[in-house]
C-alpha cells in the first residue's frame, strides 16, 4: 500500500512551532506546566530510554518529577534540531522562571530551517507532503485552539511511504 497510517502520533511540520507535551508527577508540577503552555503528556506508556530509567527511579524515592519532550519533524533526518532545542529550553525557562539567553540555538534554528527547505525544494513529492502536513496541523489547531492535543483514536496522519526523509 503506498500509505500507511500512525495512530496517536502528533506530525509537527518543520515550519509550524515545536509542539512541547509533558507530565509531572505532583498536581503543582502539572499546574506550572499548563500555565507555562506545555501540553499534557501523551497515550504512550512504556519504556523510551533513559527517560524512564530516571522517572522509576524518582518513583521509587518518592521524588517530584517533570518529563517533557518536543515533537521533531518525522521526515526530518538530523541530530540535533535546534527549532526543537529551542522550544524545549523556552518552556524550561518559563516553567523554572529563569533567565536563560537562547539567542545562539535561535540563529541555529533559524539556519536549520533554511537547510530544511532547500532541501524539501529539491524534492517535488516531499514539498507536496510538507504542505497536506501543514494543512493537517492548521486544522488541527484552528478545532482545537492553542492547546493543541496530539490526535487519537480516529485522529490518525496519514503519511505517503514512497519518499524519503530529508538529511539538513
């Protein structure tokens, strides 16, 4: 089949703002997420690595904890994203109520986007793709309103198999 379908994954396009979820594990953690903008969690439950290594063992010292992660663009091929860096560091900024100066991954990011669309230019069917992706997310957000919700259940992205990814 030339498509295939991913339930409850949440395709962010690279030229729409990094969505940030998270979960904490005390009512007040929750709260200063929320007031902060960071949306709740997600349906997964299992292990994804060191994430979970560390929260078991919060849990089990009975220690408060935070988890948030960014949604980096699924055809997007490189290590680190800046874009994605930058909103997760924002919101850590914001939930901490620090100070932090991210001027210098905001220039990256900034270079990382122009490598990603010259790349996608290049390439007629990944173009094609990015835009049903960014028609998907502006409705997604125009039904749902800045708290954007990863998709579930009947909510499903629908993403064409026959390209490639992009390395910028």
């Amino acid at each position: 089949s030339p498509s295939r379908t991913s339930r409850g994954a949440f395709a962010v396009p690279h030229t729409r703002a990094s969505q940030v979820n998270g979960s904490g594990s005390t009512p007040e953690i929750q709260r200063i997420m929320a007031d902060v903008g960071i949306l709740r969690g997600g349906s997964y439950h299992g292990p994804t690595g060191i994430a979970s290594a560390i929260i078991e063992g919060a849990q089990h010292r009975k220690m408060a904890y935070a988890n948030f992660w960014g949604h980096v663009p699924h055809y997007i091929q490189t290590n680190p994203n800046p874009l994605v860096m930058h909103a997760i560091l924002d919101y850590l900024r914001r939930a901490l109520g620090i100070g932090v100066d991210l001027q210098e991954l905001e220039t990256q990011g900034v270079g990382f986007k122009e490598r990603c669309e010259q790349a996608i230019s290049q390439e007629p069917s990944m173009k094609a793709y990015v835009r049903r992706l960014e028609q998907y997310y502006d409705e997604m957000v125009s039904n749902q309103g800045p708290t954007l919700r990863s998709p579930g259940g009947a909510n499903v992205v629908v993403a064409n198999s026959n390209f490639g990814a992009v390395t910028a």
